[in-house]
C-alpha cells in the first residue's frame, strides 16, 4: 500500500505535469497570435469600422509613441492566447482534479466545466456585436464640426486605448457571465439556496449597477449593457439553484 507521502509526491508531480502542459500550450498560441496579430487587431477593429462606414469623415487610428504598436501587439497576442488557450486549462484542471471524484461527482461537475467558456464567450460577443458598436456611436456623437465661432473637434483614436477598451470589456463582460456557474456551485454545496438568492435580490440590484459602473466606461451605454444581463442571469441562476435543491 503505496505511503502518505508517495500520494502526495505522486500529486505534485502530476500537477506540475498539468501546469508546464498548460503553460507551454499557452506559449504556442502567444508565438501564433504575435504571427497573426495584424488579423486579430482587424478583426477587433471592425466594430469601429461598422460604427462609423458611413461617416463623412475619413478615419484613421493613431499611436504617438514609437513602441506603441509593438507593445499593443504583444498584449493583443497575450490576450488572445489566454481566451484560446482557456478551454485547454480547465481540461487539465479537470485531468487533475477528476482521478479523485466518483462518478456522480464527475456528472455533477462536467456541466459546469462546459457552461463557463460557452458563457465567457457569450459575454465577448455581447461586446463584440452590441455593445462595442452602440458605445462607439455615442462617443462620437460629441464631434463637432468647424464653425467661424471655434475649431472642429473630432476624434483621431489611439492604436493602444481602443484596442485596450474592447480587450478589457470582453474579459470584464466574459468573467461576468460565471454568474450562473458561481452561484449553482454555491448552490449545490449547500452555502445558498434559491430562497436566499430571492431576499437578496434587491441588494444585488444595486451591487450589478456597481460593479457595471466599475468595471465599464464612464458612459451608460456599456455600464447598462452589462448590468441588465447580469440581472437576467441572476435571475437564470435563481431558477438554477432550485433545480440543484431539487435533486
């Protein structure tokens, strides 16, 4: 019968064996996003490109340092590679933590595994198609044109701050929509139940505008844009934590 020790030794060593498999697949990506990075900024630029095609003035995007492109591009690449890369982690997660768990515990959890980056990439294409285009409109609708009574005043964005506001809204609206896969865990080891979700859901109301309002830009269109669907999936997890109840 195999020590205390030697399971544990045998733990870590497996662990570490996870880790480098993640760590390394997340290298890979990096170097193949930095390849691509050109693509990767066009296709996060097409929202901007939507929201103002029809505009009478001609845009461009701008950086004013000389390494500014090049460091948006590594952290463009960084980005990407964790949002590839993501899956492939929680399946080592997974490998690891799975050898120890029954089979009922297996089933139990593997929903959860699957819903957390179906949900994360719910999120980023909320902002990818919705909210991204809609903010943009409403930025630019504080242009003005030059008159004889003052100077124009147009927007010329940074190569940097644009691509920093989407990447960080579609990681800020993708961790926000774990949502549901917080609360039902929560749920099903007994630390909430469905009842205590529903006396609380005027507290929570007001803590899903806050930390919208923390999280987004000072406007009201992306700080709504992820407060009402947070609401909608808090209500979606209510419904979740009493199936859990149920069984």
């Amino acid at each position: 019968m195999p020590s205390k020790t030697s399971t544990i030794s045998g733990h870590l060593k497996e662990l570490r064996s996870r880790l480098i498999k993640s760590i390394l697949f997340l290298l890979v990506t990096f170097i193949f996003c930095y390849i691509y990075a050109d693509v990767i900024y066009a296709f996060l630029l097409d929202p901007y490109i939507q929201a103002t095609i029809h505009d009478p003035i001609q845009r461009r995007m701008i950086f004013t340092a000389l390494h500014e492109t090049f460091l948006t591009y590594l952290k463009l690449a960084f980005f990407s590679a964790f949002c590839i890369s993501f899956p492939i982690i929680l399946l080592q997660i997974w490998k690891f933590i799975a050898p120890g768990l029954y089979k009922n515990e297996k089933l139990a959890l593997l929903p959860f595994l699957v819903a957390t980056p179906i949900l994360f990439i719910l999120g980023g294409m909320l902002v990818y198609y919705l909210i991204m285009p809609l903010a943009i409109k409403f930025f630019l609708s504080f242009e003005t044109l030059a008159s004889s009574s003052g100077m124009a005043i147009q927007l010329e964005a940074k190569v940097n701050e644009y691509l920093s506001l989407i990447t960080r809204l579609i990681f800020a609206f993708g961790l926000s929509f774990q949502l549901p896969v917080l609360l039902t865990l929560l749920g099903k080891v007994g630390f909430i139940n469905s009842d205590y979700l529903k006396k609380r859901r005027k507290y929570v109301v007001v803590i899903i505008f806050a930390t919208a309002a923390v999280l987004t830009p000072p406007d009201p269109i992306t700080q709504v844009g992820l407060a009402l669907p947070l609401l909608l999936l808090y209500e979606l997890s209510i419904y979740t934590v009493k199936m859990v109840e149920k069984k």
